[in-house]
C-alpha cells in the first residue's frame, strides 16, 4: 500500500453515501487503491418518530483487521440529528469506513466529501 501523491492528482470526484444503517457492523466505503478520500461531513439522522436509538462508526487503518471508533453508541432522540464530524478526516487507499445503530432501519446515515486519484 502506497500513499497517493497530492501533488499529482489525476482526478477529483464528489463523493455522496448514503444508507440506513442496520445492527452489524458494516462497512459503507471502501477507499479505492491510488484514492484517498477527504470526508467533509457525516450525519446520522433517527428517523424513528418514537424510540432512541444508539449508533457507532469507526474506522479500519489496516484493511479492516482493527476498527478504531469516532463515536460509540452514542444515543440519537427520535428525529433528531447529529454531525459527527468537526473537521475534514482524510482516508487512504485501503481504509474503511463502518457503521452500526441498535436497531435496523431507526438511523440514516449521510457522508459526503471529496474522493481524490492520483
């Protein structure tokens, strides 16, 4: 695995996921090899109108043998919203993105940023 060189990058693409996020610890990006993604923002959103739920994401350095968390089961009111992110997180090639809520189908999650390729 090889860091990207910035100063050579051949393409910027937008990058937009978006999914529900279920009771297993899945992974919703995958970073490509010769990308590094620059992720700007990442909501999570309880669309249930009645119970709390809790969520995780995390994310994997090593290709997914180790998964270090960004937020913990962290408790989300029923519509209610949350940022997870304060400032930009750069991802290289190789790395993963993962996410879990307590109960399947209660949260939203949105991430959006910049995929860059050298």
């Amino acid at each position: 695995m090889a860091q990207i060189n910035i100063a050579n990058v051949n393409h910027i693409k937008p990058l937009l996921q978006a999914t529900t996020m279920t009771t297993s610890l899945t992974v919703l990006l995958d970073v490509p090899i010769h990308s590094c993604f620059r992720l700007d923002s990442i909501y999570l959103s309880n669309v249930d109108g009645t119970n709390t739920a809790t969520a995780s994401v995390a994310i994997s350095k090593d290709d997914g043998s180790n998964q270090i968390y960004l937020i913990k089961n962290v408790p989300i009111p029923p519509g209610a919203s949350i940022s997870v992110l304060t400032t930009p997180l750069t991802m290289d090639e190789t790395d993963l993105l993962y996410h879990q809520a307590s109960a399947s189908g209660d949260i939203d999650i949105i991430v959006s940023g910049t995929e860059l390729v050298d």
